[in-house]
C-alpha cells in the first residue's frame, strides 16, 4: 500500500527531543524514523489503529498523537511512553510532526497540557487546535 501523505520535520522537532533520541539510540533510531515517517505516509490507516488519537481539529487540519516504540525494543508502542504529535493537512495531503518525545522529557504532571503549551509557543499556525 502506498502512502498519500507527504511527512515533514519541522525544524523545532528536529533541535529538540529527536537530538535526544539520536544520541540516546544511535542507530536504531534512524530505523526507528523511518518507521514512524512510513506510517505517517498513510495516516489514514494508522487512525484506524489505537496508536493514534485524534486530538483537536480546526478549518479541516487535525492535530494527532501517534504512539511508536523503538526498533529492537521488547516494549509496545503504548507501554514505551514515545510519541509523536503531528498536524495532519487533509487538502495539502501532508503530515507535520511537530513534537517527538518521550514522557519523561516533558516537565510538569499533565503530559496533554504540556506538549500543548510548547506546540502553542512553538507552532503560532497550531495555537487554535491547542485550546
């Protein structure tokens, strides 16, 4: 099956939490990337699974939470607290990831509440499905 959806690294991202999985992981993250960016390419598939949760949706674009585990790792997407937050376009047929981290890089008690604060400062376009 083929993706129809075209998946970019927004540069916040890239400079925050996925620099610490790179270092943390190595190689099996460069896998494990690509495994997330093949998903991604047919969102609509993994919206079917429980590894993905629509979160908000405003003028057509959702904002979702994916969950992935990491290549050669015993643990279940759930159970490894890695996840992805990412803004899905319908009429551009693409896929921003805006946030990649794992639960223990975040600060504070309310997971939800904090990756929304840094999307919302970080991504003004998506202040609106942060609310």
């Amino acid at each position: 099956m083929q993706g129809n959806y075209s998946v970019e690294i927004r540069p916040f991202a890239e400079r925050h939490f996925i620099d610490t999985f790179k270092k943390k992981y190595k190689s099996h993250w460069d896998v494990t990337l690509l495994a997330i960016i093949a998903e991604l390419e047919r969102m609509d598939a993994l919206l079917l699974t429980n590894r993905a949760e629509t979160i908000s949706v405003v003028d057509g674009v959702k904002l979702i939470k994916t969950k992935f585990k990491m290549v050669k790792s015993n643990e279940s997407a759930k159970t490894s607290g890695n996840r992805c937050i990412v803004a899905l376009c319908p009429e551009k047929h693409s896929v921003s990831i805006l946030l990649v981290y794992g639960k223990t890089d975040l600060s504070g008690h309310d997971e939800t509440k904090e990756w929304k604060r840094i999307v919302a400062e970080n991504y003004p376009e998506y202040k609106e499905l942060c609310k």
